[in-house]
C-alpha cells in the first residue's frame, strides 16, 4: 500500500514558469540477476504523466483525476516490469488540473493548495528475490517543460521550441507537508483515450475562419501534426454549437477552451493531454483547409465497458438513445458532471440521482460509481450527514450565490446518496457496495428527518424542485409548476423505503423498524397535506402525480385516479414535456403503470419542443440541458445556462430499455429477470441486450400486423419471467426461445 511507503510528496523548490517535469534516474542493485518484477505506484497534486525513458508507463491521462483531495487521493499501480534497463530514467509531468486550476461557475482557482506535487514508489524485485524501491524524496530534480499553460477551462499552450532547449535538470525540489494516509488506490477505472474521430466537414466561416465540424459532439481534444516557421502559432477553439454562421462560444459563458501550439520550425506533434473540451466544432487559426482536414479529434472518458444496447423501429428513437450513450461517455470523465465544456463541469448529485439506472444498463459503472460514492461519503461526513449539491464539493470553499441561501440537504440531489448504492444494487448485487455505503445513507435520510415541518412534510428548506420546469421563467429555473414541498416529501418517502429495504436487507432489524415507521408517518403527512379529497394533488401538475405513482405514495385506488389526471394532462399539453428534473425521468413510467401505455408512447415519440425528439429533429448528437438550448430557428436559447451536454433528461432511457426493449430486474444483478416488452406506438421491432454479472440477456420482437412475435435468451444460472399483455406468465430457464404471441 502506497500510504506505507517512506515516498515524499516533492514539489520544484520555485516556480518554473511551466508544467513541472520531475526527474531521477533508477540506478539498479547488482548481483541479484534479472529483473522479475517492477511496479510504480504514483500520484500526484494536479495531473500528471509518468514516462520511463520517454515511454508512457500507462495508458492512462489525466490522473489522478478529481477526489475529494482533503479526504482522499488516489494513486495508480503500473507494472513497468518491461520498461526497466539498468540506467533508466524516470519523469513526471505535472499539469494543473482540478486541483489548482480553475473550477466552478463563480470564479476561483486553486481551491485544494497552490503547489504542484508528486507522490511515487517504484519496487523493482530481482531473480533471486532481492527487492529495491525507488521513493520520490529530495533526490529528485526538476525542470520546466514544454506546457507553458494548462487549465482544463481554458485550454493547454504547448511550445515545441522549448522541446529542443538543454533540458535543465538541475533545479533542486522540496518535501512537501502532506498526509499519507489520504492516499487510497483507485475503485474505479482511469481516463484514457477512447476512440479517434475524422473531421466530417472543413470550410470557411462567413467571416473567413476556418472551421471543421467532427460530426459529434464529443469529449477530449485535438491532436496534429504540423511543420512551419519557429515561433508560428497555431490556435483551436472548440465549441458545441455554430451560431450565425461562426463559432458558438457563448454557452461556454468565460470558459476560453482554446488550445494554443507554437511551432519549433520542425517537424512538431501537438497532443494537449492535460486539459479536455466538450465540442463539435473547432476553429482553426495558423492551418490551412488541407491541414485541418488531417486534425484528429481524440474521444476520452473513464474506461468504462459497454453492456446495454438498444435499437427499434423508429429511426428517430435511435438517435435518442445514441445521444444518450454520448452524453454519457462525455460526462463520466472520472466523475459523473452535468457538463464537460462550460466553466462548471462538477459533479452535481442531482443528475445522477435519477440517470443512474440509466448508465448502469449502458455501461458497466459499478466501480465507477463505487468511487464517486467513497467522496460522497467522505463530504457528507465532514459536513455532519449534509450531501453536497455536488461531488467532489467546491462550492463549500466559495460563498453561496443568492439563489442558493444557506443550503442544506435538498431533495433528489441529496438523495443521490440512498439512489445511486441501491440502484448499483439492482444492478450488480454487489451487497459489499450496501454494506460500505449504508452509514450514508442512513445519515442522509436522519438529517432531514430534522428539517421537516411540524406536520412530516419536507416543506421548510431550498429546494430545486422540478428543476428547469419548460414552463418555467428562463432566468429562474427553480420555478416551477410543482411545489417544491410535494416533490420533496415524495423523494424523501422514496429514501426512506429504500433505506428501510436496505437495513433489513443487511440485518439492522432496529434501523429497519425505525426508518420502516418514519417511511408509513412520510406517506400518511403526503396524503393529509398535499392530496385533496377528490384525488387532486396540490399544483396539479404532471410532475406531482408522476412522483407520487411512481414512488408509491397513494393507494392503489387514489393511484388509478392520479394515472387519469395525468394522462389528462399529459393530453392536454399536446403530448409535448412539462416536467422539469423531478418529473421527467418518471413520467412514461408512471402512465405505463396506471394503463396508459399509449400515452406514454406519444410523449415519447412526439417531435414539437419540448420533447425528447424536438433536439434530434434540430440535429443533436448528445442530450441537451433544454428542451429548447437551441430554438427552431437555430439560434442558440439566449439564457446563460445553455448546455448541449447534459445526461440528465436522457434518463428516459431506462422506460425504453425496461418497457420498450422489455429487460428489467427481479432480483439483484439480473439473477431472476423480468422480460416483459410493452410494443406500443408506431413501432414494429425492437432489440435489446444487456451483459450482466451472469451473462448476456437478450430479447427482441415484432409486430406484423397486430400478431407479436418475441425472442428471448438467458445464460446459464438466469431464470425469469415472460410477461405479455393478454397472457399468462411463463417461467424462463437459460437458452434461447421463440414466443408467437
């Protein structure tokens, strides 16, 4: 464990004006035969790359990522077993990253310390059992590089000039006063590079520049190579959007997402790996139309495997969930963030409340998850039970803007910390995953236990609400149809029986009683305080009868006639979307559950704004934050918060891969499985498959002429349950089977 090597976290004794290069050359014991084994476990303050004799110890970048670093740093484990000759040399370049550049939306740098630092310990075992470690200590030295600049906002500045200077090795580094014991080894997977994307189009800009559309609003950056005079720059900027005909940088609000190369006179390679951008397009400064053409843009994200897929009938509901697989990958980028180009990039909690189940079909997330969820942890109880807005948790270091006063726990933001374990749960059955994060859980759902009002309801502290309600005023988002009371007080019923599920599920029969009562008095204060005698549910709208179907706060009687008002609504909108966060992840659900399966299908499938389908019409590769971040006309929506990167409304696609692809679980980890597909709509087909932890599901069926045929197959040890409308139940063994309906 690297937290009990004697390995010193060293940084450059001075500012060198530079990315900081840190450098000691391995000198290795004699007489001990071959080298058997080498491993390099390293971290470091800021971002860093590590290379042995010039050779990348990984494929990793831009590790370690983002932690809560006052409470934990992760370090990486390389086998460098085939790297190690005698006389090697070992450097580490270290860039800004999110510990010391900029973070947030309200300014501000270098929240976590002012000093770059690395942290490393190389055991090297020899042929007759011998062992050698190699320790970051002052021995080491430093030196500048060619990064003259790096910020993941605002772009990376390489000089390839400074790559044929002397390489200045002799500047001395000191110990820098740092715990060891924050150090922890990585739960989840690294950043690498994921695929390589050719530019789709190159033209000139109205007003001359130069641009290249990648056909896909992606994550990462730009790589090139290029020849020119000494001293020549060149400049990228990249940008989700066109507008008016040039560059659409307002979205990024002050974020400059401009990387700059400067020539050496050579033949020079730029690769700017220590900064990322969301983007489609890029502005090209110092190329000409042949040269940007060659431009590669690279696709990074945390190497998470593909598990879930998805395809149907409707061409148009493909790109929906295509757009949703992007947005995904573009956002779990070490954690899970709303959005990867603008000057925020933070991993709100809201989000991934309600996307969760969603990322869990598409990938496999769960030691991705696991990770963001040890900082969750560790913020909450630092903040005595409080969870974040967002994770890691900066805003604590900055004072709360005015729309956010004094905040405390807040419905489904806060409920991230009971959603997302139990969705993993449901997913994986990973029950150490309950068991690490269970005193979190709990100590979220006791917190707000003292925040409610004298009649059980949640109705006295900030809340977001139905956030970015369509119908809300575009400059205040949190106002929204539904009463922040009901949609709170339903989320916190629905953390209440998750955890009450989750003590009994771990043997605290006493928190299971505790949390099962607080759960019965949360329902009965709902339905005295917010539901009228007639069945009407105070604000009366979508999202307050969907939160209440959905997470079972009605009789079953009071449900059918909750399903009716709001399929009523629902028709009188024109099928198009009027919930915001709260209400639209769960809104085909719920009409599917109170019987109007075909509604839930119009909704779905219609294409005016807002809707799901109104941003594919308009060309969108990835979710939008709006329904309308880009209105019919193709000007961008004039508001300050307009992103085109944003995963949270995708989170229908857990509805299409349960209802439409008819894939659910019944127990833990798909070990019993539901196939139960709900064809509706104009569609004709539909395939789905998902790789659980025992294997692959896989259904698909059509529809000819209103006969339904349906394929289904299990692995081995997978039983299930065949559940179509107008038939009986069947019971499921492995293998694969034809059903004619």
């Amino acid at each position: 464990m690297m937290h009990d090597s004697t390995a010193r976290m060293i940084t450059p004794a001075t500012e060198l004006g530079s990315a900081p290069c840190f450098r000691t050359e391995i000198d290795l014991d004699t007489g001990h035969g071959d080298v058997v084994a080498a491993t390099l476990r390293i971290s470091s303050l800021g971002v860093h790359e590590a290379r042995i004799d010039g050779q990348p110890v990984g494929a990793d970048v831009l590790s370690p990522g983002w932690s809560s670093y006052e409470h934990r740093l992760r370090y990486l484990s390389h086998d460098v077993t085939g790297l190690l000759t005698a006389g090697s040399v070992l450097t580490v370049q270290v860039g800004n990253g999110w510990y010391r550049g900029r973070l947030g939306f309200m300014g501000g740098r270098a929240f976590y310390g002012d000093r770059l630092g690395v942290i490393a310990d190389l055991e090297i075992r020899f042929a007759d059992g011998h062992r050698q470690v190699v320790v970051t200590d002052e021995s080491w030295t430093a030196g500048g590089s060619d990064v003259i600049a790096d910020d993941l906002y605002d772009g990376q500045t390489i000089d390839a000039r400074r790559r044929t200077a002397a390489p200045g090795w002799s500047l001395p580094v000191r110990v820098l006063d740092f715990d060891r014991g924050r150090l922890t080894p990585y739960i989840g997977p690294a950043v690498t590079r994921q695929d390589l994307v050719a530019p789709s189009k190159v033209w000139e800009s109205p007003t001359g520049r130069i641009l290249i559309d990648f056909g896909q609003n992606l994550v990462g950056w730009v790589r090139f190579t290029t020849t020119g005079p000494a001293g020549s720059e060149v400049r990228l900027r990249h940008a989700e959007v066109l507008e008016d005909g040039e560059l659409g940088v307002r979205p990024l609000r002050d974020a400059q997402a401009t990387d700059r190369f400067i020539r050496s006179g050579g033949v020079d390679f730029f690769e700017p790996t220590m900064t990322f951008h969301g983007f489609r397009y890029v502005e090209a400064t110092g190329l000409s139309l042949a040269e940007a053409d060659q431009l590669e843009a690279v696709v990074v994200h945390s190497q998470l495997r593909r598990t879930g897929e998805f395809a149907c009938s409707d061409e148009l509901l493909n790109q929906l969930h295509r757009n949703v697989v992007w947005s995904t990958k573009g956002n779990f980028l070490d954690l899970p963030t709303d959005c990867p180009q603008r000057n925020e990039r933070l991993g709100w909690t809201g989000d991934l409340a309600v996307f969760a189940p969603s990322a869990a079909y598409l990938f496999d997330v769960e030691a991705f998850l696991a990770d963001w969820l040890a900082d969750l942890a560790a913020e909450q109880q630092a903040a005595d039970g409080l969870v974040p807005f967002v994770i890691p948790d900066i805003l604590k270091f900055q004072p709360h803007p005015p729309e956010f006063p004094d905040p405390d726990s807040t419905a489904f933001w806060s409920d991230a910390a009971v959603w997302v374990p139990w969705t993993l749960w449901e997913a994986y059955g990973s029950r150490d995953l309950l068991e690490r994060q269970y005193p979190s859980m709990a100590a979220h759902v006791r917190r707000v236990r003292t925040l409610l009002s004298p009649s059980g309801v949640w109705d006295g502290s900030f809340q977001f609400g139905d956030w970015l309600d369509p119908d809300a005023p575009p400059d205040a988002p949190a106002k929204a149809k539904a009463d922040p009371g009901v949609v709170a007080t339903a989320a916190y019923y629905r953390s209440l029986t998750t955890v009450a599920a989750t003590a009994a599920l771990l043997g605290f029969a006493e928190d299971a009683a505790e949390f099962g009562a607080l759960a019965a008095r949360t329902r009965a204060a709902f339905n005295a305080e917010y539901v009228a005698a007639d069945g009407t549910i105070r604000s009366d709208c979508t999202t307050v009868y969907t939160l209440a179907i959905v997470f079972g706060l009605l009789s079953t009687a009071a449900a059918d006639s909750a399903g009716q008002r709001l399929a009523a609504l629902v028709a009188a909108s024109g099928y198009r979307v009027s919930t915001g966060f709260a209400g639209t992840p769960y809104i085909t659900e719920a009409l599917t559950r109170t019987g109007h399966l075909e509604d839930a299908y119009r909704l779905l499938t219609e294409r005016s704004c807002p809707s799901w389908l109104y941003p594919v019409t308009m060309g969108a590769t990835t979710i939008w934050e709006r329904w309308d971040s880009m209105l019919p006309d193709g000007s961008v929506n004039p508001g300050e918060m307009t992103s085109f990167n944003h995963y949270a409304l995708g989170a229908v696609a857990d509805w299409m891969h349960r209802t439409v692809g008819g894939i659910a679980p019944l127990s833990p980890g798909y070990a019993r499985v539901s196939i139960a597909p709900r064809p509706g709509g104009a569609l004709t087909w539909c395939r789905s498959s998902l790789d659980t932890r025992h294997g692959r599901i896989a259904v698909s069926w059509t529809l000819t002429d209103g006969a339904l045929e349906v394929t289904t197959t299990l692995p081995p040890g997978v039983t299930g349950i065949l559940s179509l409308t107008g038939h009986p139940p069947v019971e499921l063994t492995e293998g694969t089977y034809h059903w004619p309906a």
